[in-house]
C-alpha cells in the first residue's frame, strides 16, 4: 500500500532525526581522530580545506582524498553514512553546477551527444570542480563527525572568530533539531487523527499550515530564548565543562596536517 503523505513526511522527519544521533554517536566514540584536540583538527583540517580548494593538479586532489577516507577509516566512520551523508549530496549539487561546462567549454572534442558536443577541457574541468567539492567536503565532514558540536565552537573562539559568528552557529545548530522536533510532533498528532488517505487539496492545506505554525512557533521560541539566556548572564562565549588541554600527541598531529599540507603545495610549484 501506498505510504500517505503524512506517512512520508514523518519517515523524512525521522531520517533527518537518526542523521544527528548518528553524528553525536560517532562524535563520541573511540576513533583515532576522537582523541586529538579540536583546536588541532580545526586548524589541520581547514588548512587542508583551503589546500584542496586552491589544488590545480587533480594527483594532488587524489591523494588529499585518499588522506581523507584513510583518516575517516581509522575514526570509525562507516563508509556508508559518507556515502550518504556527504558524497551523494555533493555529488548532485556540484554535479549539477558542473554539468554545463562540459558542453560549453571551448575545446579538443572528445564526444558527442546529438547536436552538442563534449569538449576534453569542459571534461577536465567538470571532474577538477567536483574532484575539489568531494575532498572539501570529506575533509569537512571529518570534523563536524569525529567533534561534539560545542567543542568545534569553543575551538572557534580560540581562533577569535568573532562572537556573533559563532553563536549564530550554535544557534542555528539547535534550532533546527527544536524545529525538526516540532514538526515531527505535529505530524504525528495529524496522523493520530486521520483516518484513510488525504486528497491532494488537503495534503496542500496541511503543508502550508504546519509550514505557517512552526514559523511562528519559531519567532516566538526565538524571542523566548533570547531573553533566558540574557537572564542567565549569557553574552555569547562558548563554555565547556572541561577546558582544552593540548597533548604532546596533539602537536604531532598538527605538525602532520601542516607537512600534508606543505608537500601539496610544493607539489604544484
């Protein structure tokens, strides 16, 4: 039988719902990027974000993301939840943004599809823009994965990114599992109470109130917040139970990231 539209919105809701305890699982679990000091992986692994951006030579690109797939290997990240959490989804957008240039790059034609044809520099820098999204994004996903979230903003900090900055974050980060919570509450009240399948005007009907009420829901949850955390002497800093203490293996860390990072640029001299 076929799932209702309600049925469908709450499987999408729970999806979404498991994507972030999957996170904070594997956050807290025993890898081997786990372990290392955030400060470090916020420095390493965004140095290598910018290297990886900034690549020329798609070897290079290769080999930052062969680093990264090792490095997601060895912290326990399942290959299957970067698949799709990260590569599918990077894959389709800059798939999508990338797609054009092989038509419309002026060049040496290697194929043709009908009355358009692919140029080789189109091809090449089609997989050079999508090579580069796939290895940022790992690198990135590295992060966010192997790190609770309040020590990637404490780490921030460190590096005095500026407050407004790193609270509109954490914020954001929080609000949407509040939102996600809501709209899942609702649903579920909707379907406790339906009976049979919706007609297509009422699935509309649904959509666009619940889209109205937990906007509404937000902007006053939104001001209510803000004014708890004004009443609790909050005024942006991020605070930890336990502070960052850097270890002797955490410089070893950093002094990898940094000689990864300096042999691939010295690769492209």
């Amino acid at each position: 039988m076929k799932a209702g539209f309600i049925e469908r919105s709450l499987r999408k809701l729970a999806f979404e719902s498991d994507y972030a305890s999957g996170a904070e699982r594997i956050g807290a679990g025993k890898g081997l990027l786990q372990g290392v000091d955030p400060r470090v992986k916020v420095a390493g692994l965004f140095g290598l974000v910018m290297v990886a951006a900034a690549s020329r030579q798609l070897p290079v690109i290769a080999v930052l993301f062969g680093a990264a797939f090792i490095l997601a290997l060895v912290s326990r990240i399942p290959v299957g939840r970067l698949a799709v959490w990260i590569w599918t989804p990077v894959l389709f957008f800059t798939g999508t943004v990338a797609l054009p240039a092989l038509f419309i790059t002026p060049g040496r034609m290697v194929a043709a599809l009908g009355p358009v044809s692919i140029s080789a520099e189109g091809l090449h820098s089609a997989i050079m823009l999508l090579s580069r999204a796939e290895t940022a994004a790992t690198l990135s996903g590295l992060l966010v994965l192997t790190t609770p979230w309040p020590a990637v903003l404490r780490a921030l900090r460190t590096f005095h990114l500026p407050v407004v900055f790193v609270v509109i974050l954490g914020m954001t980060y929080r609000y949407i599992f509040v939102i996600l919570q809501s709209a899942f509450e609702m649903m579920e009240s909707r379907r406790s109470r339906s009976v049979g399948p919706l007609a297509r005007a009422e699935r509309r009907r649904i959509a666009a109130s619940s889209v109205g009420v937990l906007l509404s829901k937000s902007l006053q949850l939104s001001g209510d917040v803000h004014l708890a955390m004004q009443s609790r002497g909050f005024r942006g800093e991020v605070r930890l139970l336990e502070d960052f203490h850097a270890k002797a293996s955490d410089w070893v860390w950093l002094g990898g990231f940094a000689a990864l990072a300096a042999a691939v640029v010295w690769w492209q001299r």
